[in-house]
C-alpha cells in the first residue's frame, strides 16, 4: 500500500489513472480515502488520488485541531508526491474547508476546485 512519508508523518493514499491534470480527493472528518473509490472508479482513465488525512483510514499520527494543519499536510503531500504538477483539489465537508484552505494558500498549485457537501 501506498504510504508518503510527510515531515513526522505517514500518509496513506491511493492512486488510480493517468490522463490529465491529477484530481486530489480529501475526504471529511472521521472519514477515509475509501469515501471515494466508488467515484474515481467512474473517471477512469483520469489521473485520480486520494489522501488519508493524519489521524484518519490507514494514514499514521493524531488528527489535528484546525483546518489549516490538514492544510499543511496536504501541501507536504501535493509537494511530495506531486512536484511541478498542478492539481484540482476536491473536498467533502471538512474535506471541503481544508481543499478550499490549501487551495488558498497555495494557488501555485492549484488549477482548480471541487466541493463537495
């Protein structure tokens, strides 16, 4: 299984595909990256991932207190996995306030927004 070691951190994620700009699908409170494979099962061949966030699915570490630490994380993961690769961000529920965060805060990044709920 996948896994990306993120500064103090092991983060779960799947991948699937590989045409297009990639889409990053970040999952709600208390959920996982399984929240999504009904969907990206339909985009095939699009270029699809999806992320445990730290504390959630079969990612290591706690969960965090605010939406701009899940932020921070998937900013580690985007610049890890994905170095010069733009990304559409998509996000369920909390899901959705730390895409919308990450995607603030990092528009060099970010080609566009999907929310969700």
């Amino acid at each position: 299984m996948p896994h990306l070691e993120s500064p103090g951190e092991r983060i779960f994620y799947f991948e699937r595909g590989t045409e297009r700009l990639p889409l990053l699908f970040v999952h709600g409170a208390g959920g996982a990256h399984s929240n999504w494979l009904t969907l990206i099962r339909e985009l095939k061949p699009r270029r699809c991932i999806t992320v445990d966030l730290s504390g959630h699915g079969l990612s290591g570490g706690d969960g965090y207190d605010t939406i701009e630490e899940y932020a921070e994380v998937v900013k580690n993961f985007v610049s890890a996995l994905l170095a010069n690769t733009k990304i559409i961000a998509v996000g369920h529920s909390m899901g959705g306030l730390v895409a919308t965060c990450f995607a603030f805060q990092n528009s060099d990044f970010v080609a566009g927004l999907i929310l969700v709920s």
